[in-house]
C-alpha cells in the first residue's frame, strides 16, 4: 500500500509537471503571436504613414502647379 502511495503521488507530480509545461508552451505561443501582430500592426502604421506623406506631398505639388499657372496667366494678361 505504501508503495502505491508514492507511485500514486508520483503520477499526480508528474501530471502536474506536464500540464505547467503545456501551460508554458501555450502562454509562449500566445507571447510570439503577439509579438507577431504588433510587428504587424506597426508595420502597417508606417505604410499608412508613408502613404498619408505622399498625398500630403502630392496635394502640395498640385497646390505649387495651380498657383504658377496664376502666376503665368497674371503676367501674360
């Protein structure tokens, strides 16, 4: 019987240090998937970024075209 108990005891350690490694490996996972989604969305923000930059630019060049237009059509008047 006092052998059964340790064995018994055993198993249940065992079991417990199976299911803290499992729990370990999920909570790892779920760390880089994380990681993963905010390197996502970060690179994502750039993009936008760069592309709200581009309009700005663009807006501003069409503004700089429009105004030497008037400036031309002022001095051929």
């Amino acid at each position: 019987r006092q052998f059964s108990e340790k064995d018994k005891d055993y198993f249940v350690y065992q079991a417990r240090q199976n299911y803290l490694r499992q729990q370990m490996t999920v909570y790892g996972e779920l760390d880089a998937t994380k990681l993963r989604e905010q390197e996502a969305l970060a690179k994502l923000d750039a993009v936008t970024l760069r592309e709200q930059q581009t309009a700005l630019r663009e807006q501003q060049a069409l503004e700089e075209i429009e105004r030497l237009k008037a400036l031309l059509a002022e001095k051929k008047s």
